[in-house]
C-alpha cells in the first residue's frame, strides 16, 4: 500500500507539500540546484520559486494548463531517493531528469545529447531497493517522446546505457583525482563498458529509474555531454555547457509537451 501525503504534511527533505505543487503530476528533476530556475523560466516565463531546502530547490512552472514541478535532486543515488520518495508521496507520477554525462563512444561529440533508456547500477542506492539482478529501465512512453522531441527540433542525439556510479573517479575511471588512484578491481572498466556498447558516465540514473519501476511510475533521462572521456579526462568550457543546457532544455519542454497530448512517433 502506497503512503501518500495528507493536505499539510511537509516532506521533510524537499521542504514541500501538495498544496505547493497544486496537482503537478510532472516533475523535472536537474541534479544541480543551478539549474533550475533556467528549466523553470524555459518552460514558463511566469514560474515561480517554492523553496530550497537541503540540495532540493524547487519552482513551479505551468506548461499546456499544467502545472508541472521543476526541482534539484543533488548528486548521486542517494539524494535521488530523497526526492522520489518524497515527491512520489505527494503524487508526482512522471520524472524527466536531465543534466550533464561524459561520453564514452567516440560517436558521441562534446554537446550532444544523449537519451538514456536504461542504466548500469553500479550505484548503491538502488541496491537498497532490488537486487543487482533488477534491470534499471527507463518508461518507454517517456524515451520515445525524448527522442521524438529531439528529432524533431534536429538536435544531435543518441539513445543508449549509461553507466552509474556513485564515484565520480574511480568508479568512472578516472586518474585526475588528487591521489590518482584507481583500485585494480576498476582499472580497465571504461574500455569494458565501451565494449558493451554504453554510451555514457551519470551518477542518478540507476537509481531514478530502478524507484520509478518499483513503484510504478515513469522516468526518462536526457542528458548534454561536457567530457568526451575517449579523448580526454578534461572537462569541457563554459560554452559548451550552455549549449548542452540550451539542448536539454529545449528537448525536455517538447517531450512534456508531447507526454500531455498525443503523439505519434516517426521511425
């Protein structure tokens, strides 16, 4: 039986209750609280600030005569049980995450999107929840609006697995760290997962759709990349960023947009 919050209950993570979302049903969930109030705006120009608390910083925007939730997760598996617990109580059904990966395959260019229809759970988190054995998928209804949507505004783009992790060295690899030490149980992974055909490395996704199935509500995930891990460790420049973010901005408004009508999809 699912526990959902009664009229005045405050969330105590999130700092939100169900008369601040007024219904919304749709939630976008950035990791950084950065980002924001510039998804808010994107979608609606008269959005409105809720509140922030902890990493969670929320606004309410209206898109087609819905309100939906734009709110940061924070990084990583755990913060994200946070804010799907929570904002599942308080009757959210679909979450849209977006935010920023490094690529894996050389296909994949500095900002490009990638839409990710299931993860690697190489995060704990999750693990809490279903054994490793549980596939992380993403809802189906959700990717193909994403790519349909980014399709259709002619944004570069590739759908595929991430890999998550809840190390942003070692567990992705990397040597730029400050002691530069890489235990041998993860040396060579990346070069593992580039042959398994995963696109990229992200820290929320297993954990964001591995909650959403077991509860029985959909989430979806697109993502700008800033590092092309085939070439280097380095993260890309500001410009890059803001046009990774202008991307998945504009990709994430269509496919709500889509996900509140009917559309249908071109092969």
């Amino acid at each position: 039986m699912f526990h959902y919050a009664k009229e005045g209950d405050v969330m105590y993570h999130t700092g939100l209750t169900k008369e601040m979302l007024r219904g919304a049903t749709y939630a976008i969930v950035p990791g950084d609280p950065g980002r924001v109030e510039g998804l808010a705006k994107a979608l609606d120009e008269k959005a409105s600030f809720l509140t922030s608390h902890r990493d969670y910083t929320s606004w309410l925007a209206q898109l087609k005569g819905q309100p939906v939730l734009v709110m940061s997760t924070g990084m990583g598996g755990p913060c994200v049980t946070f804010a799907v617990e929570e904002l599942a109580r308080l009757g959210v059904k679909t979450f849209l995450r977006v935010g920023t990966t490094g690529s894996i395959q050389r296909n994949l260019q500095l900002g490009d999107l990638v839409i990710n229809k299931a993860a690697v759970r190489m995060d704990g988190a999750s693990k809490s929840y279903a054994p490793a054995e549980y596939p992380a998928m993403a809802d189906m209804a959700v990717t193909l609006a994403l790519q349909q949507a980014a399709k259709e505004l002619k944004i570069p783009h590739q759908t595929g697995i991430c890999v998550s992790t809840d190390s942003f060295w070692p567990g992705q690899e990397r040597y730029d760290s400050f002691s530069g030490y890489v235990r041998k149980a993860l040396q060579g992974t990346m070069a593992d997962y580039q042959h398994m055909g995963c696109t990229n490395f992200e820290m929320e996704n297993a954990t964001l759709f591995t909650l959403a199935s077991l509860m029985g509500l959909r989430a979806g995930s697109v993502c700008g990349v800033v590092a092309q891990r085939t070439e280097s460790e380095v993260i890309a420049p500001k410009e890059t960023y803001e046009l990774a973010e202008q991307r998945f901005q504009q990709v994430a408004k269509r496919a709500l947009e889509m996900l509140m009508g009917h559309f249908l999809i071109t092969l």
